[in-house]
C-alpha cells in the first residue's frame, strides 16, 4: 500500500450542476411569479369580501397620518375652513344615501371624518385609512363652481364610505408580503422599505372598479344635495383639456381609467337633464391668481 | 460501493490509494415548511421537516462523493468525514469527503 | 415612480451580479483546472495515519482557506429556490470552487516546503461577514492537514 502517483482527475459537474443558471432562474420565477399572481388575486377578492366586516374603529386605529403621507405644508386657514364647511355638509347629505342597503353611520361615523386642504402643486385628491381626506390646493384651479369641487370631494366621501381605503390596504400588506417572500430580507428592504414608507399612497390607489362605484356614490350624494348633477364634470373636463401635462399624469397614477368615468358622469347629467345653475365656489376658495 | 468511516477495514485490504473524493450539496425546504417550522421553534420538539432535510443532504453528498470515486475507478471510499453548515436560513450545506481505494477481500 | 426606480434598481443589480458573477466564475474554475493540474503530484488524503515508506518523514501542519462572495443574482435565485426547496445549484458552485481553491492553497502552502503528500485533510466551513441578512453574503472554507516531507529535503 503506498500513496498514488498523483491526485484523481476528477470529472467536473459533480458537486456543481453544469446548468445554465439563467435557465433556472427563468423557470423559478415564471412559477412563482404564476403563484403568487394567484395568491394576490385570490387574497385581493378576499380583501373585497372581508372589508365591509372589519370595524371602522380598527381602521382608525390603524390609519397614519395624512399628514405625514404628503408631507405638504398646511393651507390658508380660511381657505382650509371652507373646504371642511364645504365637505361636512356634503357629509351630512351623504347619510341620506345608503351604502350597500347599509346606514352610512353604522359603516364610517361621520364624526371621523377629517377634511384637509394641502400646498401641493399638483391637482389632486386623496382618501386614505380613518375617513382622512386631502384635497390639493392646485386642484381648487381646476374647477369653476361649489359643483365641481362638491363632486371631488363626494367622490373621496364615497371611497371611505365603501371602505375602499382598508380593502386595498389590505391588498397592499398581501403584495408586501409576498415580495418580502419572494425577494429575501435584503432586496425585500431594498424594494419593500420604500413601498412600506414613501410610496403608501400609491399602494392605496384604487382600481378601476373602486373608482367607477365610488364615483356612481358620489352623483347620489350629489343629487341628495343639490337635486342634480349640473357640474360635476369640471374637474375631469378641464384635465382632459390637456391630457399631455404633467399634472394629468400625476393625476392619472392616483386614478385609472379616467376617460370612462368622465362618460360615466357625463351619462349621468344627461339622464337628469340640465338641473339648476351651479353654486359658485365659496370666496375663501376661489383661485386669487390665474392658472398659469 | 463501500463507504466507511474507519480507515482500515476488517478482511478487506487496501490495493490502491486513489485519492481525495468529496460530495456536498445545498439544499432548502419549501417556504411552507420552514414556516412551520418556525411555529415548531415555539412549543419545541424534532423539526420532522429539517431532519428530513439535512438527511436527504447527506444521502445526495454521499451520493455525490460516490459518484466522484467510481469515476476514478475507486470501489471503496474510506475515512469518510461529514461537515454540515448553515449556509443560509432555512438551508444547510453538507459535505461528506474521504479517500477513495481500491480494497480486496483478503480471503482470511 | 419611487417602485419604478427601486424595480430599475433591482433588475440592474440583477444583471451586473449576473455578468460579473458568470464571468468571474468561470474565469475561477479555469485557474482551478489548470492549478490543480499543476500540483498534482502533491497527494492530498484524508487518511490519518502516514503510509509505511514515509514513517520518517517531517511533518508540518499546513493550512489554506479562502472567502469567497456570492453575487446579487446568486443571492436571489437561491431566494427564490428557497421557497421552492430542493437544490441550491448556485450557492453550490460557490462552495465547490471555495472548497477547491482552499486545498489548493493549502497544496501551494505544502509545495513551498517541498512536502510529498498532504495527510489527514478537514474541512471547515462557516459563514462570515453578515453582511445580508438573508443571503450568506460570504463563506470562509479552511482546509487543514498535515504535509509530510522528505527529512533531507
């Protein structure tokens, strides 16, 4: 017995596979990407049916502060106390229309309801978790009449009051998740940190189907409160004027499928006839400069 | 193939040193049971899920070093030594490495 | 916008770990080869005890270790595969190349001293360098045995 003459010529291939490694990657993320479509697409109609039941209370609870979602500065305060004015009485008219053959009361308390008015150059308007509602001030330049700004703010009174804002919280904690899963703790940190913090308000945008019935609330709650739907579609009207901008852009990631619901509106006034004049926007609301 | 983890083999005797052979592998679980394995860490007891693991690792890396040694035209790996180490969560690196020979029975 | 440029970043990282992980794979395994042909005459085992005609031989403990790094893509195809389970192919190549070039290390340590054989071989791994929480961001891999030299050497 004596040692061998040198070290074996071992075959490669052995410990490590000669696989292209592209190859599995490719399988591996096709497959999962399939399940976990699956999966959010399953949870997300879960998300649907379990949002009506979780208690307004948690929901508050649960809310950030709008505030520190937008990170705008605050409003003149005139200006600030029209629009919650402005809001509260659509509010109070919005209790008239029942939600789902439910009382409005029961499903948001309309004490929870907070309004605010930010300094943000762009025209836009937000509902997020625990009834918080934020209307830009750039978006005030948009409209011409009480009307058109009524049915912004019907149209966000309407997506808490459909509890859309928890469904697609709900939704996005699914997403969260799954992308933590799939991506590891590092690139989960890398993808998911700035989903969790700084893009919130895009993971609670609504889809295509929460606009369209928010915004068929929103024309009852307008009729409930002035009797018609004479210019509710100023806002919609004057962006699409310029469908090229930035604003509209902006505008458009918060809210798809903008063109049917501009229709969807426009049906609706055509079916109620032309209805009374407009009211005109509140003094401490209207626009002192010119849009540029 | 004869895998032993003693160097000399009872009636057996060495003809030829062929050298080193070794087999390791990676291996992980499914997410679904390293979740539940994470619920077992709570209560205690044998992770079934992990045993199983770390020994389905260790048969493929013999598997594997047995591979490497009939290549080489060996018909026995000696002195077989395991190491295993956590690599990753929820994955484990085994490696099983000895020396391949050539053995006889020494017809006693 | 902001997922937009965290996904861009993403699918870059992806692909220089990918490119760079590839090519400097293969340009390992290449040197590997071509070393291990090198210093093939130096017998490495893992037997404990020295064959007979060697009993006078001079001893020495030799060493070589290396850490070595996985690349981005790596870290998420072994992500992925982990929730899958079965066999991490790429962290396996990377073990496959450490463990190697670890012995050749400790061959080149031998061969300074002008030793026959390598005996009585171990092998240590553990995972360095926390660097990712997840991932095994680094691996260290040891190899140890003893160097057997001729004593008039």
């Amino acid at each position: 017995m004596s040692l061998p003459d040198g070290n074996p010529r071992i075959p490669e291939g052995i410990n490590a596979r000669n696989d292209h490694p592209l190859r599995e990657f490719l399988i591996l993320a096709a497959g999962i990407s399939g399940a976990l479509v699956a999966l959010v697409l399953v949870l997300g109609l879960t998300a649907k049916l379990i949002a009506p039941y979780i208690p307004f209370s948690w929901e508050l609870s649960a809310a950030p502060s709008m505030q520190d979602l937008l990170a705008g500065d605050d409003a003149d305060p005139g200006a600030a106390r029209a629009l919650s004015a402005l809001s509260n009485s659509l509010l109070q008219s919005s209790l008239k229309v029942p939600v789902n053959g439910k009382d409005p009361k029961d499903v948001a308390p309309p004490e929870h309801f907070r309004f605010s008015l930010v300094k943000l150059d762009y025209p836009n308007a937000f509902a997020t978790l625990g009834a918080q509602i934020a209307v830009t001030e750039a978006l005030l330049q948009h409209v011409s009449s009480e009307n058109g700004l009524a049915m912004v703010l019907a149209h966000e009174i309407a997506h808490v009051q459909l509890r859309h804002p928890i469904e697609a919280a709900g939704r996005g904690i699914v997403v969260q998740i799954a992308l933590a899963a799939l991506l590891g703790d590092s690139s989960a940190n890398l993808l998911g940190g700035s989903l969790s913090t700084g893009s919130m308000l895009t993971l609670l945008s609504f889809n295509r189907d929460m606009e369209l019935q928010a915004d068929r609330r929103a024309l009852d709650i307008l009729r409930a409160h002035y009797g018609h739907v004479g210019g509710a579609d100023e806002f919609f009207l004057d962006m699409a004027a310029d469908p090229h901008s930035a604003d509209w852009l902006e505008f458009a990631q918060t809210h798809p499928s903008s063109k049917r619901r501009l229709q969807l509106i426009r049906q609706a006034i055509r079916e109620d006839g032309p209805g009374d004049a407009t009211v005109a926007l509140p003094e401490a609301l209207q626009p002192n400069q010119p849009l540029q | 193939m004869l895998i032993s983890n003693i160097e000399v083999i009872p009636n057996m005797r060495v003809v030829r040193h062929l050298g080193l052979v070794q087999g390791s592998t990676v291996r992980a679980k499914h997410a679904g049971k390293d979740i539940m394995a994470g619920f077992k860490n709570i209560f205690g007891g044998e992770l079934g899920a992990y045993t199983e693991l770390l020994q389905e690792s260790r048969d493929e890396a013999v598997a594997r070093m047995s591979e490497q040694a009939r290549a080489i035209g060996a018909n026995a790996v000696i002195n077989v030594r395991f190491s295993t180490s956590a690599i990753a969560a929820g994955a484990s690196e085994i490696l099983a490495y000895g020396t391949a020979v050539e053995v006889a029975e020494t017809g006693r | 916008m902001e997922a937009l440029l965290q996904l861009a970043i993403f699918f870059t990282l992806l692909a220089l770990g990918y490119l760079f992980g590839r090519r400097a794979e293969s340009k390992h395994y290449k040197s590997i080869r071509e070393r291990e042909e090198q210093l093939r005459y130096l017998v490495v085992l893992n037997q404990r005890f020295p064959p007979p005609d060697m009993l006078s031989h001079r001893t020495d403990m030799v060493t070589g270790n290396v850490v070595i790094s996985v690349d981005y893509f790596k870290t998420v195809v072994a992500g992925l595969r982990n929730l899958v389970g079965g066999n991490l192919n790429s962290y396996e190549s990377l073990l496959d190349r450490a463990r190697r070039e670890a012995i050749l290390r400790m061959q080149e340590q031998a061969a300074l001293r002008g030793a026959e054989a390598v005996i009585n071989l171990k092998f240590e791994t553990s995972r360095i360098a926390g660097n990712s929480a997840k991932g095994i961001g680094s691996v260290e891999v040891l190899a140890y045995g003893t160097a057997l030299t001729h004593p008039d050497k």
